[in-house]
C-alpha cells in the first residue's frame, strides 16, 4: 500500500545519478590536477593528464563507432594503456575485456570470438600470440599496437595503429557520459571455471563502483596512497583497484614483470603503500637477495588471496617490514570479497591458535550484503561449528551479473537466490568461514585459475596415454601446481618428460603439470576417478 513516503518524491536529476566509478577519476582530475597518478619508469603522469587520455580513447573509439554493447579487448601488461583502458572503453558505453597475457592462441581467439571484439589494443611483446589467435578467430577487430617507449619491444606491428596515434585522433575534452543505467555492463573478464571452453563473467557500473570503494575500506586506504601493480590488471580488473586508486587520488606504479629487485627499487624509491599479489609474489620479495633488499622506513600493506600464508612466511613478511591481509573471493565476486579482518586481541593467541585464525578465509566485504556456507541441495545454511561442510555462497551488489551468452550456467550460479562458488568450507562460531576443499577441482597456482579438465583433455589427447587425472599439488613457491596420474597404453615406454613436453606444445606453460605419476587410477564401483585419493597420493610424491 502506498504511503506519503511514496507520493511526489520520486527521482530527478538532481537526486538520483547512475553509480559508476569513471566519476572518480573526473574528480580526481578535477580536484588534484597536478599530483602524479601515474608512474612508469622514468614517465609521470598527473591525474589531468590521466582525465585527458582517457578522454582522447573515448573520443578516438566513438569516431570509429564505438558505442554502447561493444567489446574493446586488450592485451597489454600492467602499463598506463591498461589504465586508461578502464576509464576510456566505458566512457564510450563500450565495454572492457582484459585478456590474460598468459594464455595461449586458441583461448584467445575464442575469447575475441565470444565476445564479439570490435577493436583490439595489444602490447607488441605478446605479438606471437597475439597473430595465431586473430588467424584462427572469426572476427576481424580493429587491431591497436602499444609500444611501450620505457620498456621497447621487437615484437612484429600487427595493425595499422600505434595507441599514440589512436590517441591523437581524440578530443582531451571529450564530453563523455554517464551509463543509461548503473546496471549496464561496464567490463568482461574469462574464467577457465571447469571447463575446457572459459566463461565470460559480466561486470556491472555498480558493483564496480562499490568494489572499488570497498578496497579503500578495507585496505585503509589514505589519501594520495602509493600502490604497486605485482597483482595482474587482467586479473578480475585487477580487483577493480585500477577504479580504486581515482577514489583517494593515489598514485599507480606501473609495474611490467614481478622481479626482485624492481619490486624493492619501487617500494623504497616510491614510498609504496599497499600491493597485491598470490604467494609466488611474496616468495619473490623473501628470495631477494641481500643485495637487492631495501630498507624500508614504513610498513608496507600486502594483500593475497590464494591459500592461507603459513605462520612461517608471515613472520618473515613482517621482518621484511610488511603487513599481510588475507583476502577470498572469484572473478565472478569482482575478485576478493572476503577479508580475514584481523582482531587485536587474537595477537596473543600462541602458535597453534594463531595459525588457525590465519588459516580462515574470514567475513564478508563492506561492500557485499550476504556471506553464507549452505547445504547446496536444501539451501539452508549449515551450523556454525566449524566442521559442518557446505558451498560457499555470496549475494550482494558486487556479484557478477552473470555469464556471457551462458544462461543455463547463469541459472545455476544464482540457484535458490546466492551465487554458488563451487567451494565448499565450514562457518565457524563467530562468523568467519574457512575453505576446505574445491568441489569443481580447481587449481589455483600463482594466483591463476586452472580448469583440471583442461589439462587432462590435452593429456589424454596423447598417443601413448590410455588413462589421466590431474589434481592440485601443493607447492611452497606457487601455491599449487598441476600433478597429472597417467596411465600409459600397454607396451609405451612414455616418460614423464613426454608428457610434460606434449602438455607445453598444446596449451599456455603455467596450465602444464609440473609433476608426473605413472600409476593404476584409483575409482569407485562405478568407475568414476577417487580425486581425493589422488590428492592425498600428491601430497607424498
């Protein structure tokens, strides 16, 4: 029934505007003209500057009929085009697909395909690939090349445009505008999920504006923050920090490889205050070499969201003068949307206790309205006591608003009103939850979804293999790695080496197993593979 609440107080311009995080860089180039934004080696960038460029994208892409529904995918490293990127493809209403560098020609030329790409802007590094894919992809983009003037590359020229030159095509004042709809797509970002074939998971303006506000809180962000880029920008958006940093008018320090020395260099040198990355980038910072080590005259924040850090590395993270956050969350949640939010008395706990609270995933974001472990088949939520097993599921304004031409794999994430993450953990009694295994036999090494699937598809494709399963093998550098159990033909002298070598022709190196069993398969009566027995078997080996 209505009430005076609802009469004659609807919305206007004056009270209602659409949701979006390009608005943060419009202020920030509005309010700090002349602070840096950006640094890429010897290149600085103001947040004027920043608005401009990404202006002169919006401009040059909607001359060359760029608009609302369109793709712009983009192959590029963590350089300032991915950054204008973020902010100019959306102010066109175009939406952004950052491609994973790591991937191999056929994923790439299936994703130009899925997502209908009209224009691509690729970094000549990544050339070899880059030209494989766009032969065997249906669709014809128009293809932008970056050269990066700090860090020149010999990679072959693949379009008729330098990004420069697409640039100089557009207008600095370009009169860019608002999304019709805060719900409208604003990026599209493939997971591998389970499948050979990835998905393309759909970001909205909203959650993007939300999550990007969301890493302020919970990193404690400051004002004019100093952020290294260690964590992959392809990667869920980077987390959606490339929006985040606009909201404090921090300053993004450009980073093109995660090595040793350049990683301490920019700390030290930039006064960095918070990075991200998976284990493999804390193991970097550890194995530097004395030498390359800087002294560092304030505490550095670090956020990983990959298995919990042991007791072990976080002490040395913290002699090496570094705060470590545990983070959780999926490419279909806008990355991390869980935070292990430390409590000061938990401090005191001795080893054992302490390392168990460090091992928990923890509570939901500010940003997202529901975190829950539930029975998937009856939907109601499992007891907090921390041994009850359930799937973890997420509801909020920062979940995905689904995937790309996928309806039936749409409908299943969302069953019953959650999205279901596929994996599963337990609710302890004070609200933080805590993963205990992954129900569609994800590998997540170096930070990176690996579809088990995948591997063994490439595998089984062999001549000499008659049987293969592959499962996650824990690794103190990566975190896991892919372990593949073979069973070969009867008669084939195949070797491990084989195998592997088979694997790195066929599919990107990081998917590759790095470790091979020749061994019976263990399966139940119905013929069906026993995983955790593998699992268990992998530990060992």
């Amino acid at each position: 029934m209505a009430t005076a609440y609802d009469r004659d107080l609807d919305k206007n311009p004056a009270n209602y505007q659409q949701l979006t995080p390009l608005a943060f860089l419009e202020r920030a180039g509005s309010v700090f003209p002349d602070h840096t934004a950006i640094i890429h080696g010897n290149a600085r960038t103001t947040y004027a500057d920043f608005y401009a460029r990404a202006r002169r994208l919006a401009s040059a892409l909607a001359k060359r009929g760029i608009g609302k529904g369109d793709t712009v995918s983009v192959m590029l490293a963590n350089t300032p085009p991915m950054l204008e990127a973020h902010y100019g493809v959306p102010m066109t209403k175009a939406v952004l697909n950052t491609m994973n560098t790591r991937l191999d020609a056929a994923i790439v030329a299936f994703t130009l395909d899925h997502a209908e790409t009209k224009v691509l802007i690729t970094d000549r590094e990544f050339a070899p690939t880059v030209k494989e894919a766009l032969a065997l992809a249906k669709v014809k983009p128009l293809v932008i090349d970056y050269d990066d003037p700090e860090y020149p590359q010999d990679g072959e020229r693949l379009g008729e445009l330098e990004y420069e030159e697409l640039l100089a095509e557009g207008d600095p004042d370009y009169a860019w505008s608002m999304p019709d709809d805060e719900w409208d797509a604003i990026s599209l970002n493939y997971t591998s999920g389970t499948t050979g074939n990835p998905k393309g998971v759909v970001y909205h303006h909203r959650g993007a504006y939300l999550l990007a506000q969301g890493n302020v809180l919970t990193g404690s962000m400051k004002k004019h923050a100093v952020y290294l880029w260690t964590l992959p920008m392809f990667h869920c958006n980077g987390w959606c920090f490339p929006w985040t940093l606009s909201v404090i008018a921090g300053t993004h320090v450009c980073l093109r490889q995660v090595r040793q020395k350049p990683i301490w260099d920019a700390i030290a040198d930039h006064h960095v205050t918070h990075l991200c990355g998976a284990p493999i980038v804390m193991a970097t910072i550890l194995n530097a070499a004395p030498e390359d080590k800087r002294a560092l005259d304030h505490t550095v924040e670090f956020f990983t969201a990959a298995a919990p850090p042991p007791e072990a590395v976080l002490a040395a993270m913290a002699d090496n003068g570094f705060n470590v956050t545990h983070l959780y969350g999926l490419t279909e949640t806008y990355g991390p949307a869980v935070v292990n939010d430390w409590k000061a008395d938990w401090d005191a706990l001795e080893g054992p206790a302490r390392a168990a609270r460090k091992a928990r995933q923890g509570v939901r974001y500010a940003a997202l309205e529901a975190l829950s472990v539930r029975d998937p088949e009856t939907m109601e939520p499992v007891p907090a006591d921390g041994e009850t097993i359930g799937e973890v599921m997420f509801r909020g304004n920062v979940v995905m608003k689904g995937y790309l031409k996928n309806p039936d794999a749409s409908r299943e994430a969302f069953a019953g009103g959650w999205f279901h993450s596929g994996d599963l953990g337990v609710m302890h009694p004070d609200g933080y939850i805590q993963l205990k295994d992954r129900s569609k036999d994800i590998i997540i090494s170096g930070g990176e979804n690996i579809s088990s699937i995948e591997v063994e598809d490439v595998i089984y494709k062999h001549a000499e293999v008659q049987a293969v399963a592959v499962v996650a093998k824990p690794d103190d550098k990566w975190g896991e790695t892919p372990c593949a159990f073979v069973e070969a033909k009867p008669g084939s002298d195949v070797t491990a080496d084989d195998i592997i070598a088979w694997c790195r022709e066929h599919m990107a190196h990081f998917k590759c197993p790095r470790t091979v069993i020749f061994a019976d398969l263990p399966k139940t009566s119905t013929g069906k593979v026993q995983k955790f027995v593998l699992r268990e078997m992998a530990k060992e080996a």
